[in-house]
C-alpha cells in the first residue's frame, strides 16, 4: 500500500512537512543554528554548516554563527 502524498517527519514533539527545513533545539542549549535539517520523503537528515578551512594563526570575529575568519 501506498501513501497518498510525500511523508512529514517528526523530530522532537514537532511535525516538518516534506521539503521542510528547519535549525534543531536541542533542550537546554536552544538552537542549534550551525545545523540545518531537513525532511525528505518521511525521513530527516542534517548536516553540520561547512567552514572553510581556518588557516591563520588567529581567528578574528565570526563571519557567521558558526565560522571564523582571519584578521
């Protein structure tokens, strides 16, 4: 038997549709924003954000949330 339509995933107490995207909270530390998930076909996979190497021998301020860049 077959569904209808593309699957929602749950993750957590919550409900994605297919396609979906979301960041994940992670009780307590909130969420997670260097981390995108998302559903597909009623299944839910998530990466971590990719930096870009760090080559320097000190890190400045942050280019984004989740990576550094060199002064």
């Amino acid at each position: 038997m077959q569904a209808d339509g593309p699957r929602a995933c749950r993750f957590g107490r919550r409900w994605y549709l297919n396609n979906e995207s979301w960041h994940p909270s992670v009780p307590p530390f909130g969420e997670m924003k260097c981390i995108l998930c998302w559903c597909v076909s009623g299944e839910t996979h998530c990466q971590r954000q990719e930096c870009p190497p760090g080559a320097c021998a000190s890190p400045a301020a942050r280019d984004s949330p989740c990576c550094t860049k060199c002064r």
